[in-house]
C-alpha cells in the first residue's frame, strides 16, 4: 500500500497518511494528482490540520517499522477511511510545563 504523508500547519508532530491509488502510485507525488486526495477528510479534521505541507510518498508493508505509530494500524485506517492522522506524542515536552525548580533539599 502506498500512502503521501503530508505535515500539518496548525500542530507541531500532527501528520496525514493519506493513500494513494495504486495507479498512481508509480507517479511522482508532485505532479497533480487526478483528484482532490483530502476527499475523504472531513471539512472539520480539515480546519484543525491547517495548511497540508507534502512531506514524502511511502509504500508500507507489515514489516516496516514507522517511528511513532504501528504500521498495521495505519494499514487498516488507509484501506477503511482512505487516511490516517497521526497526532503529537502526549507527555513528553509540554509547552505549558512549569519550569523545573532544581534539585530539592540539596
């Protein structure tokens, strides 16, 4: 299966798997595509993801590792709803996180 990975304008960390049709898969992903590819996303997931940035074309397989999300959940989303939206990871640096006070009783 081969998807286009497209970078949000609104969130940092926030990205867009969204599959391309095996026809046009061969093609370069930056010639314009027969379609609309954001078809399928909701007017709402739309606004919240802001301005699509053209990140990379990727063709996944079970076997391929992704850095932040399981490869099969992405597999099953891309051929269920035609897109996959992966959201920043939670906890690890918040920007509203008050600044650490130093070591304590030291």
């Amino acid at each position: 299966m081969h998807c286009d990975i497209y970078r949000a304008s609104t969130r940092e960390g926030m990205y867009l798997y969204i599959a391309v049709d095996p026809t046009e898969a061969l093609i370069e992903p930056r010639v314009e595509p027969k379609e609309d590819p954001f078809a399928q996303v909701s007017d709402s997931l739309k606004r919240a993801f802001g301005r699509p940035t053209f990140v990379m074309r990727l063709h996944l397989t079970p076997e391929r590792k992704l850095a932040r999300v399981p490869v099969q959940d992405v597999i099953e989303s891309l051929a269920r709803q035609g897109y996959y939206l992966q959201l920043p990871p939670e906890g690890l640096i918040s920007p509203n996180a008050v600044e650490p006070e130093g070591l304590r009783g030291a």
